[in-house]
C-alpha cells in the first residue's frame, strides 16, 4: 500500500496459529520494550501511524500500550492529529477468549487512549460489558466504548445479528455486516453498517488483514476529506481534518460522509477480492493434493490452511485499486 513501517513481532511462530499446531515463542514484555528502546536511541520513533494487533499476555500489553501513550503524547507537543492508533483488541471470537483472563482488564485500561479500535463482536461485548443480541444492544454497547471510554471511532469488524442480516430467504447468500461509528463532540455515536456476502471458504487473519488496510485507507480518506472541503476540514475554516485531535469529523458530518465509513468501505472492497480469489485457488490446489488419496483429518486440516492463505502478494490490484460494490448504510 506504500507504507514504510517498522514491525515488532510479538510472537515469533513458524506459522499461523490457524494450522492448530506450531513451533516458536512469544515475545516478553521486556523485550517489546527493548526493541521500542532501540527504535528510539536511533531516532527512529517519527512514526505517523501505529497498529497493534496480537498482544501475548497482560503485561506485554501494557507494554505495547506504553509506546502507544507515548507517541500520543509526543504528538500534542507537536500538533493534533500528527499521530494516530489504531488498536485490534485481539482477544476471541465466536464466544471463546484465546488469550489468558487478565488480558482483557489490560485493554479496558488501554482503549481510552486509541483512536479507532477493531473488535469482533465477542471482543465489542468484552470490552463494553455489553452482551449484543440485537440493533438496541449493538448500539449500546458502541455508545459505552464512546461514552465511558473515550474511544473516538469504533468499527466492529464481524456482525452477525437476524436483524441487520438483509438475505431475503433462508436459501439466499448468508451475509455479515461491518459496524462503524464516530463519535461526536458529546460523544453520541454515528452509526453506519456495511453489509457482505459471506464465503463458505475456511480462512485464517482475515482479522489482521482488516486492520492493516484500515490504517492505509483511514488516513487516505482523512486527507481526502480535506481535499474535498478545499483544505478546511468542515468548510467553516477551523483547519484541515487531519490537524484535529483523532481525525475526528464536525458533529454536522453525516454518518455516511465519514472518512471512516469511506476507509470501511474502500478495505471491504479489498478484501471481497482477495477471498474470492483465495476460495477458488484453495478448491483447487485442496481438490488437487486430496486426488486419490484417503486422507486422515489431521492432514486434511492441515493442507486446508495452507490452501486458505490469503493470496495478498498475488492480488496488489486488489489491495490498491478494488471494486467498491458494498456502501456503507444508516442505522
């Protein structure tokens, strides 16, 4: 996407845990902030941007959520807006926590301080309290992590509720939804929803790769937001959007003119291609390796996950220049 960035691993596996078998170690606390340590002692900390995804435990959450603090604070000294976080509160899915109990008090302490977080939804009930079983309790619980922790923007990147499912019949193509909100001024939530087919294909990181284009496209739509009102943000001369504390839009902004909900829409495009592309070559190379042989499901499993890789390298148009078919809509 032409980003420069500077990782830190913090795990190093031989493979994704998708595979339900690997070799590697995580990385300590002390060790997260050693290598920050080092990125600092060079001068290398200038960052714009940051993403944090998966956090091994409570204290190196702490830990990746000192650096973030720190370049938030950093960038006030600076100018407002100089700095963005965004953070994957990777916990769970489907019900189950993967990560041990005392990690999710961690990021209850820790969202306050970022700008846009990507929670499933498990992850949106944890952190929220919660429990989302309709339209009335996926609201609240967006407006909790506005209201009582401060979160300026909110998507929550897997919805499966019978009430915003738009497939007309049971035979019909079963579809998700992306939730969004930006906060306004009093912290009220602007609520858009994005709704998608879903693939009847097993993938792994689709998480990860949700959250690594929302920070290209996040900051893309910010500037493009400017560029449309002629570099004055909301058009009343307070100053462009990208210069204002979290990037957050004037409380006039429509839900649907949000530069968050364009970013949604813009990293769902990429994503429809890539896993369209990924099922079919995954048929494929699956039906090939599995061509007269009769195959335990251990090895099954693990020939599924390495046919499932996402196909990103192989896909740059996608990544770049996708389709927008799914818009964002009211709710």
């Amino acid at each position: 996407m032409g980003c420069d960035v500077s990782a830190i691993n913090t795990v190093q596996f031989s493979n994704h845990t998708g595979y339900k078998q690997w070799k590697g170690t995580r990385v300590s606390a002390q060790e997260i902030t050693d290598l920050w340590e080092g990125l600092k002692q060079s001068y290398l900390d200038d960052f714009d941007m940051m993403l944090s995804g998966y956090v091994p435990g409570a204290a190196a959450v702490e830990a990746v959520g000192n650096i973030g603090k720190e370049l938030k604070r950093k960038s006030k000294d600076q100018k407002p807006g100089s700095f963005f976080w965004v953070l994957d509160p990777v916990m769970g899915d489907n019900g189950r926590l993967y990560v041990a109990e005392d990690v999710v008090p961690a990021y209850k302490n820790l969202i306050q301080y970022a700008d846009l977080i990507l929670p499933n939804q498990f992850e949106a009930e944890l952190l929220s309290g919660v429990k989302i079983t309709d339209f009335a309790s996926l609201e609240n619980a967006i407006r909790v992590l506005h209201q009582d922790f401060g979160v300026p923007h909110i998507v929550i990147t897997s919805v499966s509720l019978p009430t915003l499912d738009s497939s007309p019949s049971p035979q019909a193509t079963r579809t998700m939804s992306v939730v969004g909100s930006t906060m306004t001024s009093d912290r009220q939530p602007r609520l858009f929803k994005i709704t998608f087919p879903v693939f009847e294909c097993y993938f792994s990181g689709t998480g990860d790769m949700f959250a690594a284009l929302m920070v290209a496209r996040m900051r893309e739509a910010v500037t493009n937001y400017d560029k449309h009102s002629n570099g004055n943000g909301n058009g009343n001369g307070n100053g462009s959007l990208v210069e204002k504390l979290s990037w957050l839009s004037p409380d006039d902004v429509d839900a649907l003119d949000l530069p968050l909900a364009r970013a949604a829409e813009k990293v769902l495009a990429s994503m429809h291609e890539v896993l369209d592309r990924t099922c079919a070559s995954s048929t494929a190379e699956l039906a090939e390796k599995q061509k007269g042989k009769n195959l335990d499901e251990k090895t099954l499993h693990l020939l599924r996950s390495r046919a499932a890789e996402l196909k990103l390298a192989r896909n740059l148009g996608s990544l770049r220049n996708p389709k927008v078919e799914y818009r964002a809509e009211k709710m």
